[in-house]
C-alpha cells in the first residue's frame, strides 16, 4: 500500500498534473528522503508528466553507465551558451569528449594529491585563525569557498580578477546549468554573461601566463594552467587556444559550487550526530588522514550535494529489464537518477540507516560514475576532507537555530552557514 506522499500526488495528479508535478518536485528539494524512502518501496521508477525519477542503486547505475542511451542534453546545452561551443562534460561518447577528457585528467595527477591537501589546510587555517577571536565563522564563504578559490588560484591557477568575481561567475553559470530548470530568463541572461566574462578573463590570462613561462628560468611552476601551456599536442588533434580556455573554464565551474557544497553538507550530517562527532574530532587529531576522511565520506552518503543528476533518454529504453519494476523509458523522457535515493537502497547497501565509516567504495555514489565521473576526484576528495578536518578540530557547533542552519540558494546551494568555534587554544 503506497505512502503519504503518493497517495497526495495521485489525487493532484487528477485534479491538476501540473500543480502535482510542481508538488512532486517540492518534495525532491525538501522531503527528499522520506519521499525516496517512499518512491524505492512501492514506485521504485517514478514516472510524471514531465520528469522521470529514477530511485534503486541498480537503475541509477544503469542509467549512469549507459551515456549513449541516457545523455547530458538535460543540461548540455545551458553549459555551452555560457561557454560559447562545445564543452568535453556536455557531451557523451564524441571526439571532443574523450580527447578533452584525457587532457585534463593527464593534467590533474592523483600524485598531486599531498600537496593540494597541505594547500588546503594552510587556507583553512588561515580563515579559522581569523575566525577565532570571534567564536564565530560564516564558514560557507569565510572557510568553504575561500579555501575553494585558493585552490583554483595557486593548484588551477585561475584566480579570478578577484576570488569574488570569480566565485560570482561559477554561481551564475551553475545555477542556470543546474538548478533553472524552469528556464527562468534573468538566470539564463546571468549565466551567458557571467560565462563570456569568464573566457574573456581567461584568454588574458593565457596569454600572460605563457609569456611569463616562456621568460622564466628555473623548475617550471606545476598549476594546471602552467602545465597545460607546457603540453604540446598534435595540430590534428585541435586543441587550440580556445579549446583550453574552454577546459580552463570548467576547472572552477566543476569545483567552486560542488567542493564547498560537500563541505557543508558533512558538516551538517557531522554536528547531527554527537556520538559520531566526538569519534570524528578524535580521528581529526591523527596525522594520517585515512582514519578520519571515512566520516566525510559516511557524511556525504547520507546528504550528497548533488542529489539528483539529470539526463534526457535518446531512444526507447527498458529500465531495470526483467524485473517486477520493468519500465519503458521513451525517448526524449527527462530522467532523474537520484544517487542519494541508490545509497539507501536496502537492496545494495548493508544497514543503509546506520553511519559505518567501513564502508565498501562502491556504495557510495556522490563522485558519480561512468562517462561522467568527477575528473578530479583525487584532489577534490583530499581538500574536501582537510578542511572538514580543520574545522572539526577547532570545537565547531552549530548556533542556536535558525541561524545555525544552513542556508541554501534554490534548496542546492550553500550561501550561509554560522558555525561557533572554541576561542581558547587546543
């Protein structure tokens, strides 16, 4: 027998689909596990009038897994207004992605791993040392993006004019890929022209960079720009300026929102559960990092950043065939792979309910996978960990509510979270 929130939208659903599927879509942003919890038990492949919601571990893996069949149209074409033409991570299985790819996962080595973590620490240090005298941070700009926007100047080196006019251009362009799904107009204009100031700034910036590298003595500097400038490719391959100014652009846009964003959330699902807390401040005082990154990761199962991940289906398609939940999904459906619904999926995930740092890689889904996995996972994991860890071993709490809650633009986005921090020395 269905749930609450079925039984709502069914009899919305007579009266008026499009207030129901507005409805639906509510509960996705707000109520999203208990809606899921709901969905996996009894419409596992929950089909509206104008979305389909994909809830199990195995039909969200099968949908990010089959990139020919389920593409990145959703959001494809949003990315390449602001960008100008074509980008390596709206598109699937063409020349331009497979080549793009490659280039920029040669350039973000896992070996940089160390010292992209000691980056992070010393920014975090940094803005909690400031911080202290207070007893107080607003941690997603003062700590999340500020060390987010040290990262892309000193590891991607990109800068930005300013971090904050940079920081201003990912969330323009973002926020209309991403979150304007109902194609509002002021967020479109926003994000074009935040995205053609953006490759402006970086076409100077390519410039000034390989002039200063080609009159400099001495090692080589070894920021993505720098080694990019470095790489000398093939004229066949078509890597041109502009095609580097394009993969330079997406180095902030896939990092600024989505590093701090995970930040948030684990610290959030952290201060939630005093037991499991205690044990993370604990584990924060090891210097080897492998004992306390599993409670981010744990944290991150429980509130992923990006919940839901989009694609549109390019031709008929049965989900999940041979089972009870065998459902066509037809071309040009607008799909909604929920990797925060899979990693609860009973039917994958051991005690899906229970924090267990020990878990298996392969339970938790929030780097994605396939196609379109994270490219950076490997430095983004490390500095997403450290600056958690700093934090932690500060004294955090929350603030009384409602302050101490965090505040999201369009329910995905953090832009205030107030954290109280211990004055005295540890």
């Amino acid at each position: 027998m269905q749930g609450g929130f079925l039984r709502q939208y069914e009899a919305a659903l007579g009266e008026n689909p499009a207030s129901a599927v507005v409805q639906a879509h509510g509960w996705m942003r707000t109520q999203w596990r208990d809606f899921f919890a709901e969905l996996r038990e009894h419409r596992p492949v929950f089909v509206t009038p104008a979305f389909t919601v994909v809830t199990t571990y195995a039909d969200v893996r099968e949908v990010l897994s089959l990139e020919r069949v389920f593409s990145v149209r959703a959001f494809g074409p949003r990315l390449e207004a602001a960008l100008g033409g074509p980008f390596m991570l709206s598109r699937d299985a063409t020349p331009v992605n497979w080549r793009e790819k490659g280039l920029m996962q040669a350039m973000l080595r896992p070996e940089d791993v160390e010292a992209v973590r000691k980056l992070a620490g010393r920014a975090a240090d940094e803005a909690l040392d400031a911080a202290a005298p207070l007893g107080r941070i607003e941690a997603v700009h003062e700590l999340f993006r500020h060390v987010a926007l040290r990262v892309c100047a000193d590891y991607f080196g990109v800068p930005g004019p300013t971090p904050a006019q940079l920081g201003a251009w990912t969330r323009a362009i973002i926020v209309d890929g991403f979150a304007n799904y109902l194609g509002d107009p002021a967020l479109r204009e926003a994000g074009e022209r935040a995205g053609a100031d953006l490759l402006g700034y970086l076409r100077v910036l390519l410039k000034e960079r390989r002039a200063a590298i080609a009159a400099a003595t001495g090692p080589p500097p070894q920021d993505i720009v720098a080694r990019l400038i470095r790489t000398r490719l093939p004229d066949e391959l078509g890597v041109d300026d502009e095609r580097l100014i394009v993969n330079l652009a997406g180095l902030p846009l896939g990092w600024v929102e989505s590093g701090p964003g995970a930040m948030a959330e684990a610290v959030e699902q952290l201060l939630l559960r005093p037991q499991v807390l205690a044990a993370a401040v604990e584990a924060a005082d090891d210097p080897d990092p492998g004992r306390f990154d599993p409670y981010v990761w744990e944290a991150l199962r429980f509130s992923p950043f990006f919940k839901l991940i989009p694609r549109v289906c390019e031709q008929d398609h049965v989900l999940a065939a041979g089972t009870p939940r065998q459902t066509l999904i037809p071309a040009g459906t607008f799909v909604l792979a929920a990797p925060c619904s899979a990693m609860f999926d009973a039917g994958a995930v051991e005690s899906p309910e229970e924090f267990r740092t020990a878990r298996p890689h392969h339970e938790r889904l929030f780097f994605g996978m396939g196609h379109h996995a994270c490219l950076g996972a490997d430095p983004a994991a490390a500095v997403v960990c450290e600056v958690v860890r700093r934090l932690l071993r500060r004294g955090v709490a929350s603030l009384p509510s409602p302050e101490g809650d965090p505040v999201r633009l369009a329910h995905t986005f953090p832009d205030s979270y107030r954290l109280a921090l211990r004055t005295e020395a540890r």
